[in-house]
C-alpha cells in the first residue's frame, strides 16, 4: 500500500511530496529519515531562534525583552501557577505563556532578526541531500 504525505509547511518543506512504501521490512532508509528529522527540526527551531535572535538584538526594548524572558522561564520551569495534571484549566496558564511570548515576537520582530534566525537555522539545520 502506498500513500503521499504532502508536507504542512511549504516553506520548510518546499512543498515535496514523501511516497512511503509501508511493508514488513526492517531496512531504513538512514539518508531519508537524516532529511526528514533536518526539516522537522528546521519547523520546530525557526520561532525559537527567532525569539532568541529579538533577545539578542539592540534595538529590542528592555521590557519586551523582559517579558519574553519571563514568558520562556515559566514554559520552561516544571513549577505551575495551575498544575498540568488539573482536567481543562491545567495548561491554561501555559497558554498564556505563550500568548505572551508570540504577541511580544511578533510585534518586535523584524526582517534583520528574521534574517539572522534564518542564517543560524541554515546553520544549525542544513539541508543538504
């Protein structure tokens, strides 16, 4: 049985089309699965690095800078205003987080950050075949 998986991204995937083969075998394809983990982690670092980048950058105001630093800090540290494991209210303080942090990016990000994160990720994430 074959199947297409279109990718989500078209910018990171350059909208190609994976056809995989599902059968019995054990064989992995090691250079396809290199591609396919590069470009995932390619979709998966951009905003990172971009936040990282607006941190980075002179002209980014001292309290936006604080706010995102803070936004980060509170996604990252297992301590919750709210507990996760708590029914429907448990991530929604998470979630706030996050608001912050993207509604801060967005507003402060520019082409130069969005220029450097795109250097660093071609860096870190090349895609070479």
């Amino acid at each position: 049985m074959a199947r297409s998986v279109k990718a989500g991204a078209a910018d990171a995937w350059d909208a190609q089309v994976v056809d995989a083969e599902v059968t019995g075998s054990s064989v992995v394809d090691e250079a396809l699965l290199l591609r396919l983990l590069r470009r995932a982690g390619r979709v998966v670092a951009r905003p990172a690095l971009e936040c990282l980048e607006l941190l980075l950058d002179d002209t980014t105001p001292a309290p936006a800078k604080l706010t995102v630093l803070a936004a980060l800090a509170y996604l990252l540290l297992p301590l919750d205003l709210i507990p996760d494991f708590i029914p429907a209210a448990g991530f929604s303080d998470d979630v706030v987080a996050m608001t912050a942090l993207l509604g801060i990016c967005g507003r402060h990000r520019t082409d130069a950050i969005r220029q450097r994160a795109q250097r660093r990720l071609d860096r870190w994430f090349p895609l070479g075949r």
